[in-house]
C-alpha cells in the first residue's frame, strides 16, 4: 500500500480510523492522507450550515466560514494523528 486515505469528521470513530490508519502505515511504509469532505447545500433549515443562516451570512459567507471550519478540523487531525499512540 503506499497510500492510505482516512476520513476525518471529527467524530470518535475518525479518531478510531486514524489510530488503525497510524498502524497500517508504519507496517506497510505507507503515506497517510487526510480528507475532509465539505458539504455546502443553500439554504437549508438545519445542520452546522443553518446555524450560519440563522445569523444572516451569504452564502459566499457561510462557505468561507465551512472552509475555516474544516481546515481548523485537518490541522486538528494532522496534530493529533502525530499524538496517537504507538
């Protein structure tokens, strides 16, 4: 395997995932990639992105903000992912 891609949503079982993914690459010398998958649907009346429409963003504003969000949740993977236990 020389590349292993790992879902990261921030939940318990990305966590799981990375920790197994961790493994994997030091038995195999593999590359780890990080993927986080954006979601941007307008409008909507619920979820992560209502919040921000409740708020009165745009939408070119709410999609700003998701990317903040999840370039904040791969930085926060990559720093943990360097943290999982051997």
């Amino acid at each position: 395997m020389k590349r292993i891609l790992i879902p990261v949503d921030g939940s318990e079982y990305a966590m799981r995932a990375m920790a197994k993914g961790k493994e994997l690459a030091e038995a195999f010398g593999s590359e780890i990639v990080l993927l986080h998958v954006l979601n941007v649907t307008y409008p909507v009346v619920s979820g992560e992105s209502g919040i921000y429409l409740d708020r009165g963003m745009t939408f070119l504003q709410l999609h700003e903000q998701l990317m903040k969000n999840a370039t904040h949740m791969l930085e926060e993977a990559k720093e943990a992912f360097g943290t999982l236990a051997d």
